[in-house]
C-alpha cells in the first residue's frame, strides 16, 4: 500500500533494519562498558599492587639499614674486644611522636674489653627546650622523684634503654644528652648529645 509516496512495507523494512542496527550498538555499547569495568579493576588491582610493592620497599629499606648498623656495631664491638675496659653510647636516637610533646628515645650501653665487671650506676637526660623566644632546660629525671629506678642501671655487656618523655605541647625539643653516672659518683662518666630534628 503506498499514500503519498509512503510505502508501508518500506517503512517495515527500514524500522526493522534501524531496530537491528540499534540492537547491536546496544550490544557494543555493553561489550565496551565490560572491557572498561575489567580495565579499572586490572587498575585498581595495579595500584594496590604498586602500593603493597611501595610498602614493601621503604619496609625492606628500613630492615636493611638497621642490618648494616648492627653490622656496624657488632664489627665496633669486635675490634673494641681487644681494646682496654670502655664504656660507650650508641645510637642514641631521639624522635617526636604522633602525640604533640610526645617523645621518643632509644640509646644503647655498650662496655667492652675483656673480664669486664657489671656497671653498676644511674642515667640523667638532660634536655634543652624552647617555647616561643624563652629558652629553658628540663632534666630527667627531674630530682626527688619517685621514679628514679627507673633510670637506674646495672649490666655487663650491653644495655638497651628506651623510654618516651612529655613535654608542653607548644615546646620543642632542640637537642638532649644522656648522662651516664657510676654509682656513688657525682660527677658524669660519659655523657652525649643528640639533636632533635
């Protein structure tokens, strides 16, 4: 049938062709939406295996830095064996913590020499502060204190110490010094500063 120059069975034809055609952009259009879902998740699994590798990295960094100071300090303690009785600092660390005035120390007592005796003494930190211009100096432990044992000392070979301090939140520690006293004494064995960086 035609009217006007409208023939209905073309019309058919073209909206069933057009249909099809549009039936298979669909279909494409899914096809495409999968590939690049798939694709972010290959992403996505990319980057977090990145991120596991970053981790890994900066992790296995730190291990072997702390390997070679070991290294370091038992090659120290190697060629100090022979040497006469000494009694030395190492890596005496100290670092701010996540909590404002909050930090954290770490050092290491090492006697060396052969037949050596137990040391018996005490530790003192002494630290120097600033808030705003007002520069001061805060000892620890402070004296008369209650918890004095815990700074006191008795070791043969080596000692770990490490502990956290407090300070006023708008102070900043500029530098601290480790005293080491023998028992009874009152003047310092050895003693050595640290900045605070």
């Amino acid at each position: 049938m035609e009217l006007a120059g409208f023939r209905q069975s073309e019309s058919a034809h073209e909206l069933s062709r057009l249909r099809d055609e549009l039936r298979q952009r669909d279909d494409a259009i899914a096809e495409m939406r999968r590939e690049v879902a798939a694709s972010e998740r290959n992403l996505q699994i990319e980057r977090a295996t990145y991120g596991d590798l970053e981790r890994q990295v900066k992790t296995l960094s730190a291990e072997n830095a702390a390997l070679r100071e070991d290294l370091e300090f038992f090659q120290s303690l190697m060629a100090a064996e022979s040497k006469s009785a000494a009694l030395t600092v190492n890596r005496f660390r100290v670092r701010r913590a996540t909590v404002p005035g909050e930090y954290r120390y770490r050092l290491l007592l090492v006697q060396t020499g052969q037949r050596v005796a137990e040391f018996k003494g005490k530790l003192q930190f002494v630290l120097n502060l600033e808030q705003g211009d007002r520069k001061y100096v805060l000892t620890l432990p402070p004296e008369n204190e209650k918890n004095a044992q815990d700074y006191e000392l008795s070791f043969k070979f080596f000692h770990r110490i490490q502990g956290t301090f407090k300070v006023s939140p708008e102070s900043v520690v500029k530098s601290m010094q480790v005293r080491v006293f023998e028992k009874g004494a009152t003047q310092p064995k050895l003693t050595q500063t640290v900045t605070v960086s």
